[in-house]
C-alpha cells in the first residue's frame, strides 16, 4: 500500500483521499471507530485509543500514527496487548507513520489519527 501524508486531517492511501482517522487492515481502509473510547476523553483531555475499539490485531505489525502533533494517548493496555501478542508495535507521528510502503497484507496493518 501507498499512504501519503497530506497534511492536518487528511491522507491518501493509494490514490483514496481521507479526512477522518483510519484503520488500516489487510490491505483494506476503514473509518476508526474512536466513538468507543470517547468516554475516557475526560482523563486524557482527547480521545485516546484503548482496548474498547477495532484494533487491527491480525498483523505481525502494527502501526500507530499518533497524529500531527503525537496528541493521541495511546493507552497503556494496548502496549501490554501488542506484548501479549508478540507482536512489534510501532507509535509515531501519523506523518513519519506514512513514510514508506507497507509490507504485504497481513504483516503490517494501521491506525492512522489524521488531526493534533
């Protein structure tokens, strides 16, 4: 896959334009679902990424975009599941996050926040 980093709120997954946060599984795009970790915004001050959401787990690696400025908390138990799993979890500004091609499907799969 090519994923492109278009700037705040937006990015562009071969040639497909985005503006809300995705996830990216298996080769395939789908809108994240931040809906089910919305009532843990008031700990963090924004919407963080807990165990409560879709995470694309099926994956020998998975990248997190933690957004343009790395606002995005990304819980502490997603970390020790990424362990659980023996599996390489990667958390960076979504923009170094969309450098680079992605592995084959189902080696590496995503979650991109596209805004702070």
């Amino acid at each position: 896959m090519k994923v492109k980093y278009l700037g705040f709120g937006s990015v562009e997954i071969d040639g497909e334009t985005y503006d809300y946060d995705v996830v990216v599984r298996g080769g395939r795009v789908k809108k994240r679902k931040k809906k089910l970790s919305k009532h843990l915004k008031e700990l963090y001050g924004h919407t963080p990424l807990s165990l409560a959401e879709n995470i694309p787990w099926d994956c020998k690696t998975l990248i997190i975009g933690t957004g343009e400025s790395g606002a995005l908390p990304v819980l502490d138990e997603i970390k020790a599941e990424a362990e659980n799993r023996g599996m390489t979890l990667v958390i960076m500004k979504t923009e170094e996050a969309c450098r680079g091609d992605r592995e084959g499907r189902g080696k590496t799969n995503a979650l991109l926040h596209l805004t702070c």
